[in-house]
C-alpha cells in the first residue's frame, strides 16, 4: 500500500475514533490526553508512519475536536424582549 493511502486510513480512521469516542464534548485536557494516547495507537498500528505523519495526524485531529464557533461567551445578540418598540 502506498504512503497517501496508508496516510489517509490512518487520518480516517482517526476521525472515526473521535466520533465514536465522544471526545469532542471533553474538556481541553482530557482531549489532549486521549489524543496523545490514540496517536500512540495509530503509530502501533501504522508502523510505516512517520513521526512528521503521525505529528501532522495529531494535529488534524485537535483542530476537529474544536468547534467551529465558541459557545464559551454570551451571545451578543438582542432578544426580542430586549429591542425597543417603535
């Protein structure tokens, strides 16, 4: 199997841990610590991976835990009770 190929399994792969798993609702450390230790797995079962490969998957996968938009602030938007009538 040629490297692209066995790059893009492992990087599906991932992805399919990080649905299933429900990490995207954890919080920053624990997500940090389950990707290190999935990358960890992937590199037994991809041996033929490179740490640059690995590094780069370990990377995508973060950025797919975090939303896309924050729900950390309020919003910012007016309610209907809070604009002013005419």
């Amino acid at each position: 199997m040629g490297k692209e190929k066995l790059l893009e399994r492992a990087r599906d792969e991932l992805f399919s841990h990080i649905n299933r798993c429900g990490v995207i609702n954890a919080v920053e450390g624990d997500q940090r610590q389950w990707m290190d230790e999935t990358i960890d797995y992937i590199r037994e079962r991809y041996p033929d991976l490179s740490e640059v490969d690995l590094s780069g998957l370990h990377e995508i996968g973060t950025r797919f835990c975090q939303p896309a938009i924050s729900r950390k602030g309020e919003s910012t938007f007016n309610t209907l009770d809070d604009a002013s009538v005419a």
